[in-house]
C-alpha cells in the first residue's frame, strides 16, 4: 500500500508539472491565455511556495490508512511499512538522500502511533509527543527501484518518553540498510499512563544495552550543553 501512495505522489507530481508547462506555453498565444496564466498561476503555485504539500497529503493518506486497513496492534508489536526508492528520493550519487531516510521514518512512527491507539489517547487527553533524539546508522546504499520495509517498534520506557528503533531492511534477503534509535517525548503525559491504559501494564521493559548507553549519552549531551548555557550567562554578567 505504501509503494502504491508513493507512486500517486510521484504522478501527482508530474501532472502538475505539466500543467504548469501547457499554461506557459499558451502564454504565446494571446493575451487571453495570459489572463488565464495569471488567474490560474497563483492557485498552483501558492501552496507549494508556503507549505510541504506532499508532506501534508501523504500524512493524511497514512493515517486514512492505518484507522481504515488496519486493525489495532499491540504497541508491543513490530509495525512494518513498505516503499520504493523513486527518483524523488536520489541524491547526486543516485542513492537514497539522507533526508530521506528519517522523513519515511516520521511516516512510519505516525503508522504505529495510530495503529497502537496512542493517538487517540493523545487526543483524549490534549497531549502530544515530540522528537527530542534521533541517531542512524547506515550500513548500504538503497538505490533507485530498490524496495524496502521499515520496522518499527517501541523497545522501553522512561518517566518521560519512549524509545523507539527502526529499521530499513531489503524484503529479499532481510539485510538491513540502516537502523535508527529515537526517542518520543510526551507532553501531557507520561509513558507509563499510556501504557497502563493500552496494555494494563505500566512499567518499561529492561533497557537494552545500546539503548542504555544512547540513553547516557543524550544525557552527557544536555549536561554539556546546560553547563555551556551557564557559562555565557556568566560571562555577559
């Protein structure tokens, strides 16, 4: 489903390409057609000047999605989203732009957010959660044409925030192209409530190793920075 709605973007997006390219060129036409141009012109160009459309359309498609086609999960359960690399998607190398990677995970932690129900919850409750950390490793290149599935899953817990990895990994052979650690922090509520309410239970599961020790660094991070903040204040005193 996912390559499917990727490749109605990519349609979407030559179709308006060339309908910009027919206005331009009956520009030479007549000064009819130029009224036209300036009439029509700013209702194509507008939104995509002022906002990441595609973002926003294909937000509203994952969603659609994940209430419609899909049944609620476990937040325990592994949530796998599929896709394709397009030409969209290349960088000067011809492989898939950094950017990219963490763009298709924000879609696929949006897949699990909803299918869990936590987004319901959120709603109920006026709360949000917003990404505090993110770190990815990339192991091999995905080229253009080249599938994939993302897996997401949350790992733990803390007082404020969940811990969550992802993985690309080639549906052939299940190597995986790169892994991510991020943490989700709540805002009007804590992970624990969230839970209880979901799955009757509470307390995180124990912290795997490299996320103890991301979860250190991030910690070391914050100190360095505060004590940096500390310091400039003295300095202007």
């Amino acid at each position: 489903m996912s390559c499917i709605i990727y490749v109605l973007f990519s349609v979407l997006q030559d179709y308006i390409f060339n309908i910009v390219t027919e206005e331009l060129q009956e520009v030479s036409a007549g000064p009819s057609s130029m009224s036209m141009m300036m009439m029509t012109g700013p209702l194509v160009f507008i939104p995509f000047l002022f906002f990441d459309v595609y973002y926003f359309v294909r937000m509203v498609f994952v969603i659609a999605y994940a209430r419609l086609m899909k049944p609620r999960c476990s937040p325990f359960n592994k949530f796998v989203t599929r896709g394709i690399c397009t030409t969209n998607d290349l960088d000067l190398w011809l492989h898939m732009n950094n950017a990219r990677y963490l763009r298709e995970m924000d879609f696929a932690r949006l897949h699990l957010v909803v299918c869990t129900g936590l987004w319901e919850i959120m709603k109920k409750n006026n709360a949000t959660m917003v990404l505090t950390a993110s770190t990815t490793r990339y192991r091999k290149s995905i080229n253009l044409f080249d599938f994939y599935n993302i897996h997401t899953q949350v790992k733990c817990w803390d007082a404020k925030g969940f811990y969550i990895e992802q993985r690309y990994v080639n549906p052939n052979d299940n190597f995986v192209f790169a892994i991510a650690l991020v943490y989700y922090r709540l805002l009007g509520l804590t992970p624990g409530d969230v839970m209880l309410e979901l799955t009757g239970k509470s307390e995180s599961p124990e912290f795997p190793e490299e996320i103890r020790l991301w979860a250190d660094y991030n910690l070391a991070s914050s100190n360095m920075l505060k004590n940096i903040n500390v310091c400039d204040r003295d300095k202007n005193d």
